[in-house]
C-alpha cells in the first residue's frame, strides 16, 4: 500500500511510526543510528517484533519448566499470607464489643 500510495519516503516513516507499537517505537526511537527508509524502518521493526516474540517463547516455556518441577512456590490466598506475617495470634474486638482496659 505504501508504494501504491505516492507519498515520498518522510511521510510514509511519519505514518509508520504513529501507527506502530509503542514499545518498538520506542526501541527504533532510541537506537543509536536511526533508519532513514521506509524499507530499514519496516525491516528494524520486523527484528524487534521477532526478537520480543522469542523472548516471550522462552519466558513462558522457562516458567512452564519450573511450575513442572515444583521450583515455584505457591501462592497464598489473604488470609494465608496474613498467618504468615504475624507470628502472635491477632485477636480483635468484634464491633459491638469495646475493648476492656
């Protein structure tokens, strides 16, 4: 579409980057020797992409791996994490009580 477009080079690469990622966006913005085509924009964020989309495999499969082999621990619900905190047993008035002195 951006051939068949007409527009010149700066006009594509201002629309490319509005329309783009955030995050890739940000990348490509503080590389240190930014594109100067519409092509090396298309092609950077098409690494970026790829490089992210891995990283993500191998994050999931890594934690995956752990949760299997019981290296998590599990999470406590409230109640649990608050037994947890305390070491002394929290007694505290109900409300219609008033605490004694």
């Amino acid at each position: 579409m951006a051939r068949e477009s007409g527009c010149k080079e700066h006009p594509l690469i201002k629309e490319f980057k509005r329309s783009m990622n955030g995050v890739i966006r940000r990348k490509l913005m503080e590389a240190e020797t930014q594109p100067s085509l519409i092509e090396q924009w298309y092609r950077r964020a098409i690494a970026l992409d790829r490089n992210w989309r891995e990283n993500k495999r191998k994050e999931e499969r890594l934690r995956e791996k752990k949760e299997s082999s019981g290296a998590l621990t599990p999470r406590l619900n409230n109640q649990e994490a608050h037994k947890q905190i305390l070491p002394w047993p929290q007694v505290w008035p109900r409300r219609h009580e008033t605490p004694q002195q």
